[in-house]
C-alpha cells in the first residue's frame, strides 16, 4: 500500500510509549510534522494513525464532499467505554441515524437562537455579577483567578443543565472533578495505550490511577446532573436542558432513548464536558495573554469602552468590535488549548493525492503544529491580534488565507 510518510524505524513503538508515559507525545507528533510534512502516518501495537499537520489537508479530509463521510464516525475510546457507556454520548460514536438524531436534539436543547439567546446571556450576565462582587471582596489582594472563573462557569453550565442556581456554589465541583479525570484519561497518549494494553488499568500505577478516579467520579457526576433532576421532573414544564431531554425521551420516534436512559446520562455528561474544560482553559489563556500583553489589554478595553459604555455586554454588540474578536482569535491561535483533537476513524480505505489511509486508521488533528507553523504565520511565537485584521481595522473575513 502507498501509505503516507511517516516513522517505519524498529523502535518507533517504544518511543511512542515512552512519550505516552512522560507527558510528552505532543511534542514528538510536531517533531514528526516537520520531518514528514502535511500528514504522518503511524503504527503502534497494531493502531495506525494518520496525524495532519496542515490546516489545508483537515478542510480536505473533513469537509469535503468526497471525504468527509468516509470520515464522520468519532471511534469510541478508552475514556467513552469508562464513562459514557461505550458510544452512547454526543462526541465519540459512530455516525448513523441515532447519532443524527442526537445532533438534532442537542440544537433544540441549548436553545441558543431567538429567545434562547437572551435567557441565555441572562444566565451569564447574573452570574458574572456574582464574580465581580466576588473579586470586590479581595480589594487589591492576590486571588486565584483561574478557580473563580471555573466557579461561575460550572455555575453557569449547571443552570443551563438543572434550571436553578445550586444552593452551595461548591455542589457543580462534582462535575468538575469528573469532567478533569475524564480529560486525563481522554489524553491521547493515555487512551492509546490504555486501548492497546488494557490489563495495564489492573495494575497500580499511572493508567489504573485515571481509570479508578473516573470510575469513582462517574457516579457522583450521574447522580447530580441525572438521578437527582429525574426525581423531581414534571412532564411539559422543562427547567433545564435536563427536564428537555426528559421530555424528548417520550416523543414517537424517541424510543431508543427511552427504552435506554443511558443515551440521555451520555448526552447530558458530554454537554458539560464539551463546554467545561475548554472553555475554562480559554477564558484562563485569555487573561494570561491579557497580563502579559498590556498594550492589547488597553486597547480591548477602549473598544469595549467606545462600543458598549455602560450597557449590559451581548452578542448584539459582537460585530462592532473588530479588535476584540481579533484578540480572541488570536489567544485560541497562541494557546492551543487541545493540540492533538478532532480524532476521526476512517470508515474505508480513503485514496487522496497517490496515498491511501487504511481502514480504521485513527485520524487526528495536530492543531498544535500548525498553530505554531512559520510556513503559515508571520512571528508564530508573537501575540499579535493585528494578523486577523486588514488595513482599515476590520476583522478579516471567515475564506482569507489567514483566517483558514
């Protein structure tokens, strides 16, 4: 087979498990991305993976109409099997008409277009009153930032999921803890030895440790976001994205989800964990850019400033703030939040540009490098906001070259 480029040295499949067991598989996929170029194909222990390395090439592979299909099932994981009942949530599960389905139902549950965004940035405006009467309370003393903005995100997705404030801002931790001892497991250098060698979670050391501490706070995640709302739901008076979900399950053509409540605990969970941690780690890379980039810091704030004043902030004002969504498109290029994302699994054996990806090849994402690529960005190593901007001020449109 005419298999793209990539390590075919004897020892690759130690190096790949070395990598895994110091934390530092993501560095040897860049090392691999400017060595073998676009995309580097690999085999471990029997899984192959095919890594892409340029933006160019993903936009191909996963947008294409001649591709993107062949590429639609998220294979499920070691993490998936541990917590969301082996494929049954919204993030790592074969495409098929449930999946379709479930993609329906999670637009109609978040709501967030006509009505659904003001109740919505309702949610946020009230709890970011909270924070800042929080942050008052230090007046001048250090605190710690990044635990406050994780607080009033959990409080927030957890208002969104039960439809009431918790009476402890303390009770959504529980999901916290589960969404960071999912993630750990969910690390691909972690997932992938754990799939490959899992009498590995029997034997105590680093792979048991994430297994038993998501096994642990499964349970207590399914009672809080799940148990716990069931017990007091009424049918036709929806509180949260739970209650919806509730309701959902009785809808004809909604069997399956209620002859198997486990679909609807994988939904919910996979909610919180598709909002949590990334947004939390972007709202923490923010501000850390923010710190240390003084001159971007003012001129953000000016423009707030100059367009919002006084008023409340919503997404009305969005399109009048070039330089902000700028700032933003800036900090997620800087700080790259999930370097090795977006794992796909080829559904066939996929021919492009003379090479062939076998099936079942597990296709990921290395954002990481691309993000950081000097063939792509001017000063890759620079925070600068002005890249995503033309010569008048104006954000660059979703098709230039720069913003692809």
């Amino acid at each position: 087979k005419n298999l793209p480029p990539g390590p075919r040295e004897w020892n690759t499949n130690w190096k790949i498990l070395k990598a895994t067991w110091n934390d530092s598989f993501v560095e040897l996929a860049c090392e691999w991305a400017k060595k073998y170029g676009p995309i580097t194909f690999v085999n471990c222990l029997g899984q192959q993976m095919a890594l892409l390395n340029s933006p160019e090439l993903v936009r191909k592979l996963f947008s294409s109409d001649e591709y993107k299909l062949l590429l639609a099932d998220r294979k499920t994981r070691a993490a998936t099997r541990f917590a969301w009942y082996n494929g049954k949530d919204l993030l790592f599960t074969q495409f098929d008409a449930i999946s379709i389905q479930k993609r329906r139902m999670f637009f109609k549950v978040i709501g967030l277009y006509g009505e659904g965004v003001d109740k919505f940035e309702n949610v946020v405006w009230e709890e970011m009153e909270r924070l800042f009467a929080e942050i008052e309370t230090f007046q001048g003393k250090d605190m710690d930032l990044a635990a406050s903005l994780s607080r009033s995100l959990k409080v927030i997705l957890y208002i969104l999921a039960i439809g009431d404030r918790p009476s402890d801002l303390t009770i959504p931790d529980i999901l916290e803890e589960y969404d960071n001892a999912f993630n750990k497991l969910m690390d691909v250098d972690i997932d992938f030895v754990v799939s490959k060698i899992p009498i590995l979670t029997k034997i105590p050391g680093k792979y048991k440790q994430a297994v038993d501490r998501l096994i642990i706070a499964k349970k207590s995640a399914e009672e809080l976001i799940y148990f716990h709302p069931k017990k007091t739901h009424v049918p036709g008076q929806p509180r949260g994205m739970a209650d919806l979900l509730f309701d959902l399950q009785k809808k004809p053509g909604n069997e399956w989800m209620d002859k198997d409540p486990e679909h609807v605990i994988a939904f919910l969970v996979s909610l919180f964990f598709a909002a949590h941690v990334t947004t939390r780690a972007s709202l923490v890379g923010a501000f850390l850019c923010l710190i240390n980039y003084s001159n971007v810091a003012n001129r953000v704030q000016e423009e707030v400033d100059r367009v919002i004043g006084s008023d409340r902030p919503t997404l009305k004002y969005r399109s009048s703030m070039p330089y902000t969504r700028a700032t933003i498109l800036e900090i997620l290029r800087y700080v790259a939040q999930v370097p090795l994302n977006s794992c796909r699994n080829a559904s066939v054996d996929i021919n492009f540009d003379g090479m062939i990806i076998p099936k079942d090849t597990l296709v990921i994402v290395n954002s990481g490098y691309f993000f950081r690529d000097e063939k792509l960005w001017e000063e890759p190593g620079t925070f600068k906001p002005e890249r995503f901007l033309d010569n008048e001020g104006n954000l660059l449109p979703v098709d230039h070259p720069t913003r692809k």
